[in-house]
C-alpha cells in the first residue's frame, strides 16, 4: 500500500472530493475530457431554449420575479433575477424536457444542477470561462460518483438521485470558485446534507416538482459553500456518517466497496465519459424500447388494428418508474406522463416510427389510435438486461394474424457505450434551440460555448443576452 492510498483510506468521503475539487486545475483534466464537457454545456443551453414558452418555465419566471429581482442572467429570457434564483430557473428549464444528459451509473441528471452552479457563480464573480468550466467538471465529477455509490438506491427508497447528489457535487463547484480551501470545502458538503432533496411522488400524478429538483440542488449547494465561506460548521461525515447520506436516503445499508466508488480513480477515471446523452426527449429508461418500436415500425410498417398485443421487457428496477401504475403509464395525463410511459412510448413508435417533442404535445397525447394501442402494451422484466451499465430495451408485437416480431435493443442509444458523437450534440443543439430563437443567434451561442475555456467567463452571459 502507497502512502496516497494509506491517507485516502484514513480521511472521509468529503475530505478526499475536497482535497481533489480544491486543487483540480484544468490542464489536469484531458483534452477531450474538456471538450465532451463544453459539448455537454451546448446541449442543456439549447435544451433551455426550447423550454421557455411552456406553462412551467413561465410560472416559474414569475415566482421568482416575485421573490425579487437581481442582475443573474437566466437562458433564453431578458429578465433578471437573483443569483439563486436564477439557478433554480436556469436548472428547470435544462431539465424541464427530460432530455438532458444522465450519468449511466448514478443514473442522475449531472449537468442540469452543474451547470448553473458554475455559470451563475462565475458569471458574479468575474472568473475566467476556463474557471467556469473547471468548477462545472468538478461538480460533474462529485455529483456522479456520490450517485454511483448508491448502486440505484435512492430510486428504490423513492428519491431523485439529482436532486440528492447534485446538492454535493455544486457546493463543490461553489468552493472552487468562492476560493475555499479543502477544510472550508469539506464543511460545505456536511452543510449540504441538510440541504439536499427530491422526491419521486411526482410519479402518480406527472407533478411539476422533479423540474425544481437540479436547480434546487445547485441553489442548496452555492448556500452550503456560501456558509462554509463565512465559518459555519458542518458535519465531517456526511456520506458514510451514522446519519449521513447513504444511511437516510437508502434501505439497504451500503458497504465499504460500495461507499469506495465515490472516491476510486479521482483524477485518472473521468466520470464524464459515463454521461448518456439523450436521442429522444423521455426518461433514459424508456429509450431502448423506443428504438426498438421504431425499429419494427420501419421493418414491418404495421397499422394500429393489426396489433393484437405488445410485451415490452425492461430492466426489473425501471418498472416502477415507468411501467406502474400500469393504468397511469397505458393512459398518460399529460407530456410529463407520457415521458415516463412505456405503453405510451412504444405505441408511438410502432405506429408512427418516431418519438419527438412533437409527440408530447396534447393533440399527440390525445390520438385515439395510439392511446388504445397503449392499453394493449404490457411490460416484464428483461432476464438479460445489464442494467444499470445499459438501459435495455425489448418490444414483442403479437399480431392478431399469428405472427410473433420482436426487436431487441441490447445498449441505448446515446450510452457511453454507443455514445452520441460531439457532431450529433450539436445537431440536436440547433434543433432545440431553433424553438425559440434564430439560427444564426443560435449559432453565436454555439461558438460562444466551444470556446468557454478561451474567454472570460461572462463572455457566455453577453453571449446569451445578445439574443434575448
């Protein structure tokens, strides 16, 4: 045993990320590493353009007008609001879609808390875009593996991975660029633990509250550091400690290999290269089967009364997520619904051979041919999956003629083992982003977040002003 290893194996969780966050400089970390992130950046700033006019964004909008104003600029609107409550908007709106990038293994929407955090921060404080970036890697880092830990945990005990870790992995990022050193850095984390939260009782009834969850978590974290900057104290174990973290949000306690992936391969392993984008705008868990309807569709092209039943296998943790209450996902309420709707997914992909924005609006979720389709679609769990390294996918279409057609879709699109390539981010950058504003304003934003690292920090904030 190395003395590295030996002190590592005598400090906590939040000593070991706090030492690593508070001296990480950006030419430690690779070149593609750098680039994937700005790539990662590009997509959740178009994601937030495409948002700005549904019923969410602008009920938030006023909330926070009304909490008071500031000079923190928020995606896609001339308003200006306080720094944290430019946060929480500037993470609804990333997220509001669930199209954004989720991190495979601590299945958690890491960019939607992350960017925020480092943006609205760097953007008050005057940083350099290469600062801005460096704290946007560092929460990435941190929030996934806090994530990773928990081996699918907090999903089970009814909580939002994102909201959770994230609230650590952004009070990391503050640290970094409030200038804290690793002790004031540690007790941010410990601040965090009373800070984080995020509840899956959105489940039964497509409530808005999941959107709040990532910009809570970057709001939660900028008020840890904050405090930690001025001398409070927080508790020195927050993650493995009697009531720490991994003891209150989880049902099974975890063990030492277990809380070990939190810290293991700091600074060599990149936990960005484990960020799954998303191809199509629903729940990662959902994708797999997507792409195999779709697949069937263009192979047999079959019409909805040719159907006499679908079996759509899924990895056995995701059914309570979107395969139950089986009335709720057959007969989806509203777009929110529908994202986490495996009948409903699937029924658009068979019959249609797609699944867009365009299928989330109320016309779409009306259909009467697809909504009877989804009633017929019933789901088991996959036998072969490799979930949570894959969010496999199977649709089995039993005709009212016999026939048996299947498709499997063994790894989703957009994983880190098929991922998208940088060139598809940006496709899917100026797809998104064209919903709200022109193509050439999109690509002024486009060059602004390719060269972050070469530019003042507020450089960004002019960028996205400008086009306002």
């Amino acid at each position: 045993m190395n003395a590295r290893t030996d002190l590592q194996q005598t400090q906590t969780i939040s000593q070991q990320l706090a030492a690593f966050t508070t001296q990480l400089k950006l030419d430690d970390v690779p070149k593609d590493v750098r680039e994937r992130a700005k790539h990662l950046i590009l997509d959740s700033i178009g994601l937030a353009y495409a948002t700005l006019t549904l019923p969410y964004a602008t009920s938030t909008l006023a909330a926070m007008q009304e909490l008071g104003g500031g000079e923190a600029t928020v995606f896609g609107y001339r308003e200006r609001l306080a720094l944290r409550d430019a946060m929480l908007l500037n993470g609804l709106l990333i997220h509001s879609l669930d199209f954004d990038d989720t991190h495979a293994r601590g299945v958690i929407h890491s960019t939607a808390s992350a960017l925020p955090c480092a943006f609205n921060l760097a953007e008050r404080e005057g940083v350099s875009g290469a600062d801005l970036l460096t704290a946007y890697l560092c929460a990435m880092e941190v929030s996934t593996r806090v994530g990773t830990a928990a081996r699918s945990g907090f999903h089970n005990a009814g909580f939002h991975p994102t909201g959770l870790a994230a609230a650590f992995g952004c009070s990391l990022a503050a640290a970094r660029l409030l200038r804290l050193d690793a002790e004031a850095a540690q007790h941010a984390q410990g601040i965090a633990l009373s800070m984080a939260a995020g509840s899956l009782e959105f489940l039964q009834d497509g409530a808005w509250t999941k959107r709040l969850h990532p910009g809570w978590a970057a709001v939660a974290g900028t008020t840890a550091a904050t405090l930690a900057k001025h001398g409070y104290i927080g508790p020195g174990a927050p993650y493995e400690g009697r009531f720490g973290l991994y003891a209150l949000y989880l049902k099974t306690p975890l063990d030492a290999s277990d809380l070990a992936l939190a810290t293991s391969g700091l600074g060599q392993t990149w936990e960005i290269d484990g960020v799954a984008l998303k191809p199509i705008p629903a729940c990662h868990f959902t994708h797999a089967s997507s792409d195999a309807a779709v697949a069937l569709h263009r192979a047999h092209g079959l019409r909805a009364e040719e159907i006499e039943r679908v079996v759509v296998r899924v990895p056995g943790p995701t059914i309570p997520i979107v395969c139950e209450p089986v009335a709720n996902k057959q007969k989806p309420a509203n777009s929110y619904d529908a994202q986490f709707s495996i009948p409903y997914i699937v029924a658009t992909g068979l019959l249609h051979g797609r699944f867009t924005l365009d299928d989330l609006d109320p016309a779409a979720l009306a259909d009467e041919a697809t909504r009877a389709l989804a009633a017929r679609v019933t789901h088991e769990a996959d036998p072969d999956s490799t979930y949570p390294l894959h969010y496999t996918g199977e649709v089995i279409v039993h005709t009212r003629d016999g026939r048996r057609l299947a498709h499997r879709e063994p790894i989703n699109r957009g994983s880190a083992d098929r991922p998208l390539s940088n060139a598809d981010i940006v496709a899917k950058f100026f797809d998104n982003a064209q919903r709200g504003i022109s193509r050439s304003d999109a690509g002024r934003i486009c060059e602004a977040v390719l060269t972050l690292d070469q530019q003042p920090a507020r450089a960004l904030a002019d960028a996205l002003r400008a086009v306002q």
